[in-house]
C-alpha cells in the first residue's frame, strides 16, 4: 500500500458539510491501495459534533493523529457545541481575524501539526502529502513538511485562498502578504485539487507557467450512507421541504420564508397540506422571524442532527431545498450539501445565482431554480412544487448525473492522481 498523509483541520468528531471530503477520502483511499495517515486537531469548541461520523472512519482502520492548536476555538472548550453567533457578530469578529492572524485564526495549529508531521515521516514510509483547505494554514503546514521531506505535495481549495468572497481583508498590505504566502505555498505543489472549474480556472491564473496543474474531484454523496438508512417514518400526508445545513454569510432562509408567507396568503388552503423542515443549525434571529411572518404552524426547527439521521431526514422529504446569496464570488460558489441533494434523486428548489451551482442543477435535472433574492419567483416556485405534488408529477434526478458524484468514485479519482504525481516525481528525481 502506498501511504498518504492527509492534512485536515476540520475532521470528525467535528461535523456539518466540511469535514466530509476528507473524511471519505480518508475512507475509501484504502480501496484503491492507498492508506490515508490523517494528521488533525484535537477538537475545540466548535458549532456541532458528530461522532458516528469518527465512528464511521475509525470502523475503516484510518490512523488519525492529533495535535494541540493554539487558536480561538480553545475559548469555547468549556461551550461545545458553540451557538452560532449573529451575521453581524460573524463579519466583526472575521474582520478582526484578519487584522491579527495571517494567513487565518487556525494560524497557532501549525507549529504543532509541522513536529507531528514530522514525526509521522520520519516513523512511516509516506509517499504523498494531501493538505486541504480552509484553513489556509493546514496548505502552509503541508508546504513546510515538503521543504523539510522533499515528499511530493498536492494542495486541495474547498474554497479559494485569495479570492474567496468571505475573505476579509483589512488593509492592501494584508492582500499582498495573503497573495505572497499562497504564491510560495503553490511553488512548493506538485499539484492542486479542487471542487470545480470556476475555481480551477481562478487557481490556474495564478499559478505561473510551469507550476503545478490544476484538477477538478467535486464533492460528492456517499451511497453507502443512502443504502445503510431508513426513511424517518411519516404519518402525515404533506409536501415536506427540507433544508439540512447551516446558515452563514449571504445564504440566509430570510426570502424563502417571506416568499413561503406571502405563498399561503394567497393559497391558504394549502396551509393544512404543506410543511418546511430544518435540520441543522439557523441563525439566530430565525425563530422570531418565523414568528413574524405567522409560519410557528408550519416551519420546524429541529437543530443540528448526527449525519445518519440528517439522511434520514432527507430520504423522507419530497422536496430538498438550498440557496446561495448573491454576492461577490457566488458563481463559484459548488455548496457541499447540493451534492448530498443529489443523491436522494429527489427535486431540489434552489434559490441560486448564475453560476457552477446552476449548472450542475441544470444536467441534474429534478431542479426548480430561482434567483435567490427574488421573493415572488421563489412564490411561483413553490406554486409549481405544490402543483406538481398533488398530481403526483415531482421529478427525479438523471442517474447518470448522481452517479459523477459517489464519493468512493471520487475517492478513486484521487487516488490515480496521487499515483500519477508521485510517478512524476520519481521520474524527475
């Protein structure tokens, strides 16, 4: 078996959408005779926690090793999980980040996580180093560990570095610092992953001629997950719409209930027959707003839930739902959960702009698209859905679609470029 060290800051027990890619990587790399070494954190306070997920990847025989990590998350050790704070509170304390940590607040992981590295390949034969992102610094660790073992390095963006639309930057001084650290960490790739080709192409122009390339591995659904659970029992006979995940930044529920009011005020009788669901974790100012807009009989918010239950849930709706809010860098913008969508096969209403979102949806298929702002086309939506349910003609997902996106394919995907970069080492050595 080759030996790959995989470098991942958000990894289970921690859970919601971002500790998935690594977390199936690490499990189905062994498949295609890769043995994944996770190198991570010992969890601090975080927002939720899932441990069938560590379960899941313990079951496997994954090595994971764990390190201190000097950052903000150890404020909050005695608060697990921590509430997800205010969008407003969110933007001050990501302003203040960028004035005090460069290249982000997970900065004080590093000089642990280099002597673990180390250590791990000095005692282990490793062939490749993996190192995703956010945050950034797990990028810098990887780079730092390849100088000190000349092993190959890949570099995975689950979302851009420089040019993420979430990405304050304080001053110019702090923008050209960001884009200098990137520059040295991308000299020292063999090559980059990514989650589409918006920010393949974004990578690419910076990297210059003769740097490492720049490949696509989406992310995914695992189907095993789907197969391995059960519907959540229904007794009613309503159209249920689901959103799983959580809140942040532009992608807020605020229009789609405005637009799900206004809908039962000019079809009241459909009240009685029609109910949202929300699994995970919402802002805070939601449940008031619900309240406002006199949905308390029809809206449930049933909090953050292990990921078993979370696809439960999803198999025993009828309609998934998600939006991504218009903002700078929206179009690149591939939401992980849109993926786990697709594997129900069940129609998604996505509220979401021009963009690769879109165009994934569009070769789905099952899909009715609105701008996400735009409260009376998210109306006549919704309309079209309940049409639609009553006479029993909602759609489904192309199959041959969903299959692009099982995480054991990914995971092999993966595994050929591993092979392939390290081919390519050896040959230039």
């Amino acid at each position: 078996m080759r030996r790959v060290l995989l470098i991942a800051y958000y990894f289970p027990p921690m859970g919601l959408s971002g500790v998935q890619r690594m977390a199936k990587f690490a499990r189905y790399l062994p498949d295609y005779g890769w043995e994944p070494i996770v190198l991570t954190v010992h969890p601090g306070g975080y927002f939720a926690y899932d441990e069938t997920l560590l379960a899941e990847v313990k079951a496997a025989g994954v090595s994971i090793h764990r390190t201190f990590s000097l950052d903000p998350t150890r404020l909050f050790r005695g608060r697990k999980p921590v509430p997800l704070p205010a969008e407003s509170i969110r933007r001050r304390w990501s302003r203040l980040n960028g004035w005090l940590f460069i290249p982000d607040n997970k900065v004080g992981w590093l000089p642990p996580a280099v002597w673990t590295g180390r250590r791990l390949i000095r005692s282990a034969p490793i062939d490749v180093i993996f190192a995703s992102a956010p945050p950034a610094t797990a990028l810098l660790i990887g780079a730092l560990l390849h100088r000190w073992s000349s092993r190959p390095l890949v570099l995975d963006y689950r979302d851009d570095w420089l040019e993420n639309p979430r990405q304050i930057y304080p001053t110019r001084w702090h923008r050209r610092l960001h884009a200098r650290l990137e520059q040295w960490t991308l000299q020292h790739a063999a090559c980059v992953t990514t989650i589409n080709p918006h920010l393949q192409q974004a990578i690419a122009r910076r990297i210059p001629p003769g740097g490492p390339s720049v490949h696509v591995i989406p992310h995914g659904f695992d189907p095993a997950d789907f197969e391995a659970v059960a519907p959540e029992p229904r007794s009613d006979h309503k159209l249920r719409l689901l959103y799983s995940g959580v809140f942040y930044d532009a992608q807020q529920p605020d229009d789609f209930l405005r637009a799900l009011a206004r809908w039962l005020a000019e079809q009241p009788e459909a009240r009685a027959h029609i109910e949202a669901v929300f699994v995970g974790l919402v802002p805070p100012h939601t449940p008031a707003l619900i309240d406002r807009l006199g949905l308390h009989d029809v809206v449930t918010l049933r909090g953050y839930l292990p990921h078993r239950e979370a696809i439960a849930a999803l198999k025993a709706a009828d309609v998934l739902w998600l939006t991504v809010g218009e903002q700078p860098g929206a179009a690149g913008i591939s939401t992980s959960k849109l993926f786990e969508y697709i594997g129900t096969r069940k129609p998604i209403l996505a509220l979401i702009p021009e963009g690769v979102g879109r165009q994934v949806l569009a070769e789905y298929g099952a899909a009715y698209l609105t701008p996400p702002h735009d409260v009376e086309a998210i109306v006549q939506a919704l309309q079209r859905l309940y049409e639609d349910w009553k006479s029993d003609r909602l759609p489904s997902g192309n199959a041959s679609i969903v299959a692009r996106y099982d995480r054991r394919r990914l995971a092999g995907q993966l595994a050929a470029l591993l092979e392939e970069t390290l081919q390519q080492t050896c040959k230039s050595a």
